[in-house]
C-alpha cells in the first residue's frame, strides 16, 4: 500500500518558505537530496531495483540561475514545458554541465517541432496523429531523433492533453508502423481531483499490452504510488525548486 506523503517523509521540510535561514542554492540542493532519499526508499519499500527509477527535475518556468544549484549538485535529467522557453536557458546549461537529459513534458505544437528535436533528447507528449506526421518528417530528413513516450490522457480530461485511452493501442500502433517512430514510453497526468493509484495501474496496462518498459507518471505529492505502481520516471518540480502560482501540470 502506498504511503501518505506528509513531513514525514522528510523532504517536506526543506520547502521555500520554511526555513529562514537557508538561501535558494542551499534549499535546492538540499530539497533534491530528500527527493533521490525518498525515491530510493520507494524502490526499497516496493521491491523495485536501486536506481530503477529516474528522477525528471522539473524546472518549468525556472531561471538559469534558479537551476543552476540542482546541476551542481549532480541533477542531470530535467523536464520543461515549452520550447521557446528552453532555448533561452538551456543551451547554455548543457555547455557548462555536460551530460545533461533534457526532456519535453508540455504540449509540442507541430510548427515547433523542428526546434524541440534540436534541443530536447525526450519528447514526452507525443499525442495526436499530425505532431506523428511532423515529427517523422523531420527525423526522415535528418534530424537527431529523440526518445519518445506517447501521452495518454487517463482520465479523459477535455482540457488535457493526451491521446484517450481506448485509442491508444491503435495510435502507438500507427506510430510504430505507419510513421516508423520508435515509442520507447507512456506518460500520463492523473486529474487532480482523483486518487491517482487507478490511473497509474492504467497506464502501466497499455504499456504492457504494447512491449513498452519505460512509464512516466507520478509527481512532487504522488511518486510514491506511481513508484509501487512502476513509474520509471517521476517529474518533480515543486518538492525541488520551490512552488509554481498553482496549476496542476507535469510536475
């Protein structure tokens, strides 16, 4: 059974705001400490294998500056949602940190999909049949092909992105031999307002009934469920850098 996550879990603790005597470097690379201890934990509780899970920071709306702490302390996968966004910070990061995994966890538009092959190494929201059309296009033209996860949209949301449930044996299908696009993963943000253990579970159905090992789900209140429900890769954001204004998404 997955536990509450409450202060204490530890990671709690070090949140912006609580602490006046600690400043934003110092609260980052602490607030990452207690995030890899608690997913290492997860993996332990759950009988998952050390280092199974991967963690995306996600530093959406974030500054050079802001995520320059958690690079130093050794974090070298990220999540960001929007293209343009990325090119203003990014290039520059992964010049001085090499090694760094970036990861595309907002919606793509198709006419940014030239851009976002050129910077980011996953796309994590591949979800309609013409961004599949785009993206083949361009990778068949010779652009870096990066890892992709289609996503699945588990609760039907109308204002959510994501391919709907029931369709996406027949999407990943297409992708796969219509478009020769390589779906390495499934994604999924379950709706706020419900328990994201069933939503989870249904993630990883569709992945197993198409021979896909990799599933991101699970965020900064959430991962430890997705981690016993085997979540590959958790997006955190907030547990990390500090609160966003509220708004529910990828991280």
């Amino acid at each position: 059974m997955a536990r509450p996550l409450n202060a204490a879990r530890g990671w709690r603790k070090r949140e912006f705001g609580m602490s006046g005597d600690m400043n934003p470097a110092e609260g980052v690379a602490g607030n990452l400490a207690d995030i890899l201890e608690s997913i290492a934990r997860s993996e332990r509780d759950y009988g998952r294998k050390p280092g199974s899970v991967t963690l995306v920071a996600v530093s959406k709306t974030k500054s050079a500056e802001e995520i320059t702490p958690a690079l130093i302390a050794g974090q070298r996968v990220f999540g960001e949602n929007r293209v343009q966004e990325s090119q203003g910070k990014w290039p520059g990061l992964k010049a001085r940190f090499p090694g760094v995994e970036l990861h595309l966890i907002g919606p793509l538009q198709t006419n940014k999909v030239r851009d976002a092959l050129g910077l980011f190494d996953v796309i994590e929201t591949l979800d309609r049949e013409s961004l599949a059309v785009a993206l083949a296009k361009e990778i068949s033209a010779g652009a870096r092909a990066p890892r992709l996860y289609v996503q699945v949209n588990t609760g039907a949301e109308p204002q959510k992105a994501g391919i709907l449930p029931e369709e996406a044996d027949a999407f990943i299908t297409r992708c796969r031999e219509v478009h020769g696009l390589a779906i390495e993963g499934l994604m999924c943000i379950p709706p706020a307002d419900e328990p994201p253990s069933a939503h989870f579970a249904l993630l990883g159905k569709i992945a197993r009934r198409n021979g896909i090992a990799v599933l991101s789900m699970g965020m900064s209140a959430d991962f430890d469920a997705a981690i016993q429900l085997g979540a590959t890769h958790v997006r955190i954001g907030s547990a990390i850098f500090g609160a966003r204004p509220p708004h529910r998404a990828n991280g």
